[in-house]
C-alpha cells in the first residue's frame, strides 16, 4: 500500500467521516485538549530545563525533580499526541499533503527522541554536565520549534 493509497483509505473510514462531520464542539474540543498536553509538556520541560540549567530550585535535587515532572512530560506528549492523530483523522489529505505538518510530524518524532534520552540522562545523573544541559536546550527548542510548525499548518 502506498502513502497516497493509506491516506485515501483514511479519509474514507468511518472514524474520519463521523469527527469530520461531527459538530464543531467535537473539533474545538480535540483542540482545546491538543494545546493542553502541550502547555504541560512544555511547562515541565521548561521547569526541568531551567534546573538543570542550574537557574531555579537549586535547592532541590535534579533526580528529584526530573522524576516529578517526567510525569507531566509524558502526559501532555500523550494528551497532544492523542488529540492530534484525532483532528488528523478528520481531514488526512489535508495534513498529509501540507508541508509543515510533514515538518510537524519530523520535528516531533526528534523531540520525542530527544525528550527520551534526556530524561533518562537527567534522572541518572548526579549534578547536570554539560551534555545533559545542552540537551535541556536542544530539546525545549526542539518542542517549540514543533509548536511553530504546528501553527504553519494553516498557513501553508
């Protein structure tokens, strides 16, 4: 089966036709959820970042924080995730064709990479090195970088 032929079938399934012709709340909804798991990816990842940066609650340690918010990470990955395959599912030739949702899709499966391995390595690690908060950065800009592609998509 070729990608043109998959979307095809996709557009044509019933999931795709009943959340494209459901009422307009269904869609708002699916959005309001999207940009949620991404305020809490986002947010955590930030806070993480900034102390393994060495910038905000110093006090605390970074095993300790990573831990409490590699939660909320997953979580809004999850909730974003989730809600973002459903609002494709309601138009799949829209998105598919259109280049920065190619783009989206490319940067997002890097940050989720990315997220993976610095989790891990922030977990593990006594105080952040170098590596590790150089990951802190590339990754936040990885995860925002897939939020502006994600905004493109209407433009494009």
């Amino acid at each position: 089966m070729t990608a043109t032929e998959a979307v095809n079938w996709l557009q044509a399934s019933a999931l795709s036709h009943a959340i494209a012709k459901s009422n307009h709340l269904v869609i708002a909804s699916l959005q309001i959820v999207h940009v949620l798991g991404i305020t809490l990816l986002l947010s955590s990842l930030t806070l993480m970042s900034l102390r393994l940066w060495g910038l905000l609650l110093k006090e605390a340690s970074t095993s300790d924080i990573v831990r409490a918010g590699r939660f909320l990470v997953w979580l809004g990955v999850t909730l974003a995730i989730g809600s973002g395959a459903l609002m494709f599912l309601a138009s799949p030739r829209h998105y598919a064709y259109n280049s920065a949702f190619v783009l989206k899709m490319a940067l997002l499966a890097l940050a989720i990479a990315g997220e993976a391995v610095l989790l891990h390595a922030a977990a593990v690690s006594g105080p952040p090195r170098v590596a590790v908060r150089l990951g802190a950065g590339v990754t936040l800009a990885l995860w925002l970088a897939v939020g502006i592609a994600g905004r493109a998509i209407g433009f494009v």
